[in-house]
C-alpha cells in the first residue's frame, strides 16, 4: 500500500518535506507513513486523498481505480 503514497507523491513531483508540511508532520514522520514503519492515521489518508483528487480506496490498495465515484441523490 505504501508504495502507491511514493509513486503518488514523485508523480506529483512533491518532495517528503512538503508533504510533511502538507500534513502539518516532520519530514522523518512522513518518510516512516511512506516506507510503512509507521501506521497512517485517517486524517492524513483524507488529506492525501484530497490532495492527489484519488479516493481513499484506491490510496489503501483495495482498488485499482484512482478516481472518486460522485454520488447523486
């Protein structure tokens, strides 16, 4: 799953400070949440989610298919 966060973030050409500025972290911090020594909180997977525009599912591995669903009602 981690993977996906680095793949993500050289896509978007960011850096893992900015991400950790991003996030309101340190950069160690979020370096630890890309490599998977450290779990990822569900305020950072909204945060990401946004910021890439992908959903949530696509971020945890639980689909191959980036984009968010819009939902009318």
């Amino acid at each position: 799953m981690y993977r996906r966060f680095k793949d993500l973030r050289e896509d978007s050409d960011y850096t893992q400070e900015y991400l950790a500025n991003y996030l309101s972290c340190s950069q160690s911090a979020y370096s630890k949440i890309e490599s998977g020594r450290r779990q990822l909180s569900i305020d950072y997977l909204i945060k990401l989610s946004a910021l890439y525009s992908v959903s949530t599912d696509y971020l945890l591995e639980l689909t191959d298919y980036p984009y968010r669903l819009n939902s009318q009602k």
